[in-house]
C-alpha cells in the first residue's frame, strides 16, 4: 500500500542518519528535565493537582515533544519538495491523498520516541501511574495524534509555501499553542484573558485525557473530551492539508 | 577623530577593491581598525534589519511567557520563601529580556558560517581588514539590536505595570548587562562559525542557549528549587547575572548589584571574544 | 517563420496539445503550443535555456495545470483525467527526483510501491533495470554516494519500472560525460526500436535532437517556431553555407563581394558567411571574386546546414551560445 510505503520510507530515512531524530528526542527531555527542576515547587501551591512534579510535567513534555516530531514529519515533505524527489512522488497514478496519510502516518510513529524518552526520564525521577498501566495508552494516543494533527498542519504550510523555512512558524505556533494551556499549571490556578484562552484551547482537553491516569483513576468524562478534541484537530488540518495538496499542481 | 560618512565610504571601498585608496595611507592601525568596524557593522545592522522577520518572534515569544507566567503564577508568588513582589511580571522582568536578547545573540556567528560558507569571508580576508573588526563589526550589529529590544521589552513592561525601583539607572544597568551578555554568547558562537564553518552547527546552540536559561534562576528562584536541579541553577552563570539585576529591580540601586550584573558578562565576552580571535588567527595563519 | 510539416493525423496520435498555454503572472512561458506526437516516435523539443520546454514537459505530464489549451495523452486529458495519465507515463525531469538518503533499491522498490507492483515483480524488474543502467553494482548504497551521471541513470531505471509506453525525458544528457551520453543515446534507441516506446525529448544539444529524433520541433520563447524531420528542415534551410574571416578593414568590400553569391547569414564578430548553392563547385569563384577586390581572406570553411542553421533561420539567433 503506498500510505505504508511511505511511512516506511520515513523510518528508513531515521535509521540512515539517526541525527534527523536527535532533537526530536532530546528537546523535550530537557524540556522535562528543566521544569521539572525549575518549577519543581509548584506542587507545594495549593490546589495543584499532585505532590509529584513529573507527574504533572511529563505529559505536557511528551505531548511539546509531538508537536516537534509533527513538524519533523512535515520537513521531510519540505526537504522532498526542495531537491525534487516530491516531483517523483506526485506522479503517482491514483489519489495522491496516501501520500499524505503515509507522512502522518510517518509522524504519529516517530512521536513515539521522544514520548517513550520522557516517560523513561520521568520515571527514573519518579513518575508514578495512579491510574494504572491504562495511562501510558492515554499518553501515548495522545502523543500520536498531536504529532498527526501538527504534520498534517505543516504539510499544509509546505504545500503552500513551499520552503523549510515555513516549518519554524508551525513549531512556534504549535509550542504557544500548547504553551497557553493547563501545560504547567492547573485551569483553576490561572485567571483573566489567559483562563478564558485555556478554556476553549482544543490542547487543554487532550492534556486533561492524557494526564488523568497520572492525578488519578482514568474516567470516561475526562477521556471523551480529548478524544473529541484529537478528531477535531486531527481532521482540520487534514483538510486543510488536502485542499494544499489538491492545489499545488495549479 | 570622528568617523564622518565620507571614511565610512572609504573603508568599504578599500574592502570592495582590495587595494588601499590613497586617503587610507594616513588613516592606519587603530583608526582604521575603528572605520572597518563600523563599516561592518553598519552592514550587520542593515543585514537584520532587512530580516525584521527574524527579530519579531525574539520580541512577541518572551512577552507571551511573561504573560501566560504571569497569569498563572498568581497563587505561587506568595509561597514562603518567594521574594517579595505585587506581580510575577516584576519578578521575569530581567528573565524576559535576557532571553529576547538571546534569540538574536546567536545570529552573529550565523551570518560568520554563512559567509564562510558561501565564500564571502575569502573576500573580506584579503582586504586589509585585521581580524578584530571582523568579528567585532558583526558583533557590532547584534548589539545594536539587542539593546533596542531591550528598550522595547522595559517600555512594555513598565506599560503593564511593572515597576523598577532602582530607577533609570536600573535599567540601563539591565539593558547593558543584556547587551554584554549578547557579545558573550556571540563570540562563542563565532567561535563555533570559524571552528565548523557550518550554520546548522551554530544554530544547534541556540535550543543550549534557550534551555540555560531556564535551569536559571530566571523563572523560578533558586532558593525554592531542589536538588542536582538546584546546583545547576546556582552554578549556571545566567544566574549570577540575574539575580542582581532583579535585586536592583526589586529592592532598590545598589552599587555592588550593578557591579556584578555588568562583571559576570563583562569577563565572559572578553573570554569568549578572545577565543573567537584566537580561532581566527589560527584559521587565517597570520595576524 | 512558423512553417510546420504535420504529422500524419491518424488515431495513433498519443501526445496531442492544442494552443498549450502556461503563464506566470506576467510572464508567458509557453504561448500557444499545438503537438501531434504518434504512437512509437520519437519526438525532439529543441529549444535554448527559457524557451519553455521543460514547463511544456511538466504540463504535459500533469505536474503543472496549464493556463490555456488542452492537452491529451493517449486520449486522456491532462487536467480531467489525471491519474489515467500518470499511468502510463514514465518521466525523467531535468533534477534528476531521487532521495539522497535512500538507496538504488529502496528508491526503485518505493517507486513500484507506487505504481501498484507487487514486491516480487518489482525486484525481478528493478534487478533488470538497475543491471541495464549499469547501477547494479551501487544499487546497494546511498544515492548521496552516486555521482551526476549515475543519478541521471537511476532517474532513468525509476522512469521505466511500470513499463510505461510514454516516456518524457527532460534534457536528460546534461551535465553529462561524452561516454554517458552515448550510453543514454543507445537506451532511448533500443527502448524505441524494441519495445515501441514513444519517447518525448527535450534538450538544448544539437547533436542530440540529430542523432535521436525522428522529428523535431523548435521552440523558441514559448512558441512552437519549426517542426518536421531533421533531414527536411535542414534542406529547408537549403544550401551550406561559406564563412570567411577577413580583416575589419576589408569587411564591406568583402560583404559586397559576397552577397552577389547568395544571401548573408549570421555570423560572428570579424567574420561573414552567406548561403552557398552548390556548395564547394563555387568556392573557387568566390575567392577569385575577393581577391579580385583586394581582400585578404585569413581563414575559409565550408558547412552543411545545421540545425543551429535552422535555428537561426528561423529567429534571427543562434542556439548554441557564440556565433559561428
């Protein structure tokens, strides 16, 4: 199947020069590392959530780590386009959408290892799982589909524009967007412009089903919530990929 | 002397024809170490601002942490042991600005690889350019925008309420000790620029750069911190820059907190700069 | 100008473009293109850096929407029916598409992939092609590792894995040593003459729309300006042609001379040349005629026309950088 081919392609090209996943891997362990020390004495504030810092930061390390493996995945696309193999590429005969789904596909996979780094780091500084083995699936869909919804966002861009230099903008912006949400602290400790932000922000659902098994037992109304929200994000930017894609041959 | 449009002319003749003009014959050594300075940064300074692009997320990113820090954090300023202060906006003021001023601090050995990269230092070397202003004319246009960052970054602060009570003086001691903080780091990165000759070398340390100042004490003070985390932070020289400038900012002018904030930069660029001489000539051959 | 000899309308007509047309913005880079191209042919697009022929190549082959005109290959339309084209096309761009980081197997194994070649197939296939090439050997390295020439023949083997009856080359000897582009020349020979495949060729080289091509068309700033055979559009341009070098202080006596011999064609700096009926039996005439005058001849060479002639003939330049 060519999605599959695809992807494949993209896990060859790690295993031809491991450097590709070299940042992918270390940015968000030190992410982790760096919180976790500096901010280590926000679980003594009241009401925060845990008594254990890595419980509360390794998910939002994880999931900064998929929006860079997300834009990663698109950059292969980029690169692809900037030395003319993309040409190859399009004259596939049939829909050229697996192509697409092939590079998601491609992305979802390679967020698994910066997740798979942050929780090991994590749990060598204790993490502890609350809610049961049943967490690291929470953790590990929620990785996936972050890295799938912010390739597909950057393929968007890349199609558009054509340029590496256009995968920064999507890293900054998937980095705020995940910035101006419950990453650090918890819904209730923030107030103003920046509560309301957090509230309709599509990540502070996805953080709340990703982290619940690590505050506590795992409960349906605290999953739905963020599946919902990783179909929504999930589904806009593969149309707005789609409709990049389509458009690039005019 | 004063260095009047026409030596400016004059200078970046000499480097586009290689050979001296007559007039040079009387401008040598050091003031024409100071014209080919200022030529090359005048250059440097256009080069950015021809990529304001690049100087916007350095300014929009840091306001948006001190933002969203600021909202979040309401409830942590009051733990014990906190320093003591109305907002948390007091507080990341000098953490605000140094990390505006790194985004930039690495370009000055970004444009140094990119020019040996593409062959445009080869040119600059035959002219009769010694090799300090080489390195300083580039620095040169770093600093130039990192300071009107910097006097940016107050100005919004101050706009939402922030308040110095060290004064003016306070300030300019902040903006200085950020400025010379920026030298440091772009020497090392010249450093880097002349020992790999590659961009995609020197841009790996900017995600150092942006991780450092973190394990500061820029966000968070050390003394609520514990741990090996603790000790990296005390240890880390970004501490010892800021916790004086935020003693200024917080508790009022004190000699010997300006001292410090500007000391602790001051040394690390001369080092820094230094090393980027001495890589250079030992690249060059010569001096 | 813009004489064209037709080629047999039959319905074995397989590459078909009627007032192609592709602007950018302002810039028009191909101004109304009409194509016949018949199944089994092989085709030459002749034309100098800008003239359009590589945005023809990738209108033709669906990778770029045309701005006016319709094209069809093998009946089906370029924009309609798309993937229909892509089927049956095998193309090699001008930057040769390769993935420097994957190796010679990998890269004709994805491209099968995508064609829809069951895995056993394509490494019977792709063993066949790479051996054919001559890339046997570095089929198992990287294709960073490859040089020029090499990339060139892998785009070629990529080109050919589904078989495809169509095949677009765009300037496929550039950059090119001699011995390769010889190579390259007995491939499109033998794909053409054994397999029947209809081979459309770009290229800026001569020799190559010469050697290769059955007919060719000349384009010229985005516009079609001669086609036909190379033998009939050479002996369009008639007779050979006489360049004489003479001192500047002779030239005008020496191009009054000459042009009561036949017409003047362009020439170079210092030098003139006219069209010469009956070639050499006049030469001796021409020289007595500029001796007579008082002109020093430094150098004289007699040509058969050229398709650089014919170029020239056509748009008032010569194709092949400096003046003859």
């Amino acid at each position: 199947m060519v999605a599959s081919a695809i992807c494949g392609r993209g896990m060859r090209r790690i295993m031809a020069r491991p450097t590709l996943i070299m940042p992918v891997l270390l940015m968000p362990l030190i992410f982790v590392l760096s919180f976790t020390g500096a901010f280590g004495s926000l679980t003594r504030v009241e009401g925060y959530g845990t008594d254990n810092v890595f419980n509360w930061m390794a998910v939002y390390a994880a999931m900064q780590g998929a929006v860079f493996a997300g834009v990663g995945g698109a950059s292969t696309t980029a690169e692809d386009i900037e030395n003319g193999f993309f040409d190859r590429l399009l004259l596939t005969p049939g829909s050229r959408v697996p192509i697409l789904i092939g590079t998601m596909a491609y992305s979802a996979l390679r967020s698994t290892i910066p997740t798979t780094g942050v929780l090991l780091v994590s749990a060598l500084g204790g993490l502890r799982l609350p809610g049961g083995p049943l967490t690291l699936v929470t953790v590990y869909v929620a990785t996936a589909g972050i890295a799938s919804a912010f390739c597909l966002l950057g393929l968007a861009v890349v199609y558009r524009f054509r340029t590496m230099r256009s995968m920064i903008l999507i890293q900054v912006c998937g980095f705020s967007l995940m910035f101006l949400s419950t990453g650090q602290v918890p819904i209730h400790f923030m107030n103003g412009w920046l509560h309301a932000v957090a509230r309709v922000n599509p990540v502070t659902n996805v953080l709340r089903f990703a982290r619940q098994g690590f505050l506590g037992d795992l409960t349906w109304s605290m999953t739905w919530p963020g599946l919902v929200a990783l179909g929504a994000m999930v589904v806009t930017a593969g149309a707005l990929a789609v409709h990049q894609l389509r458009r690039l041959t005019g | 002397m004063t260095c009047s449009p026409t030596r400016l002319a004059v200078a970046l003749r000499e480097l586009k024809s290689e050979r001296p003009t007559v007039s040079a014959g009387a401008a040598t050594g050091l003031r024409l170490a100071r014209v080919q300075t200022l030529a090359l940064t005048r250059r440097s300074v256009i080069s950015e601002w021809r990529q304001l692009g690049n100087v916007i997320p350095g300014i929009v990113f840091p306001l948006l942490l001190a933002a969203v820090y600021t909202h979040q954090f309401t409830r942590v300023i009051l733990l014990p042991g906190f320093p003591v202060v109305d907002s948390f906006l007091d507080f990341v003021l000098p953490a605000s600005l140094v990390q505006s001023v790194s985004f930039g601090a690495t370009e000055a050995g970004t444009e140094l690889a990119r020019d040996i990269e593409n062959g445009f230092f080869d040119r600059l070397r035959v002219s009769p350019c010694t090799r300090l202003p080489l390195l300083l004319g580039r620095l040169g246009g770093a600093v130039v925008v990192a300071a009107a960052k910097g006097v940016l970054i107050i100005a919004i602060f101050l706009l939402f309420g922030a308040e110095i009570a060290g004064g003016p003086a306070a300030a300019v001691v902040l903006v200085a000790a950020a400025v010379l903080l920026v030298i440091a780091i772009g020497g090392l990165g010249q450093v880097l620029a002349i020992i790999t000759g590659s961009q995609e070398a020197v841009n790996a340390t900017f995600p150092l750069v942006f991780t450092s100042i973190f394990m500061s004490s820029a966000f968070f003070p050390t003394n609520l911190m514990s741990g090996w985390f603790r000790e990296v932070a005390e240890a880390n020289p970004v501490t010892w820059i800021i916790d004086p400038v935020r003693r200024l900012i917080l508790d009022g002018w004190s000699w010997s907190d300006a001292g410090q904030a500007l000391a602790v930069p001051l040394v690390i660029s001369v080092v820094t700069v230094t090393m980027a001489v001495v890589a250079l000539n030992r690249k060059l051959g010569s001096s | 100008m813009g004489e064209t000899t037709r080629a047999r309308f039959d319905d074995d007509v397989v590459i078909e473009a009627s007032g192609l047309e592709r602007t950018f913005g302002e810039v028009v880079a191909v101004d109304g293109i009409d194509l016949a191209v018949t199944r089994g042919e092989v085709f030459g697009f002749l034309g100098p850096n800008g003239a359009g022929k590589s945005t023809t190549v990738r209108m033709l082959t669906t990778l770029l929407r045309p701005t006016g005109g319709t094209a069809r290959i093998d009946g089906h339309d370029v924009e309609k029916s798309a993937a229909a084209v892509r089927r049956i096309i095998g193309v090699a761009l001008q930057d040769a598409s390769i993935d420097p980081l994957m190796t010679g197997n990998e890269l004709i194994r994805l491209q099968a992939v995508l064609h829809g070649i069951s895995r056993s197939e394509s490494r019977s296939r792709g063993a066949e092609l790479l051996a054919r090439v001559g890339l046997a050997g570095a089929a198992g390295r990287r294709v960073a590792t490859y040089s020029g020439g090499m990339r060139r023949r892998l785009d070629l083997a990529l080109s050919l894995v589904h078989e495809p009856s169509i095949l677009f080359l765009d300037e496929p000897s550039a950059g090119l040593d001699p011995t390769s582009r010889l190579a390259l020349w007995e491939e499109v020979r033998r794909l053409n003459s054994e397999l029947g495949t209809t081979v459309f060729l770009t290229t800026q080289y001569l020799e190559e729309a010469d050697e290769l091509a059955g007919r060719i068309a000349i384009i010229d700033r985005g516009r079609l300006v001669r086609e036909g055979s190379p033998e009939d559009l050479k002996s369009m341009v008639g007779s050979p042609t006489l360049r004489v070098d003479v001192d500047p202080v002779f030239l005008e006596s020496a191009r009054r001379v000459l042009v009561g011999f036949g017409p003047e064609r362009p020439a170079r700096e210092g030098r003139l040349a006219i069209g010469l009926d009956e070639g050499a039996t006049r030469v001796a005439e021409v020289v007595r005629a500029l001796d007579d005058a008082g002109v020093t001849v430094s150098h004289l060479e007699l040509d058969a026309p050229s398709l650089d002639d014919v170029f020239a003939d056509a748009t008032g330049r010569r194709l092949e950088g400096a003046e003859k």
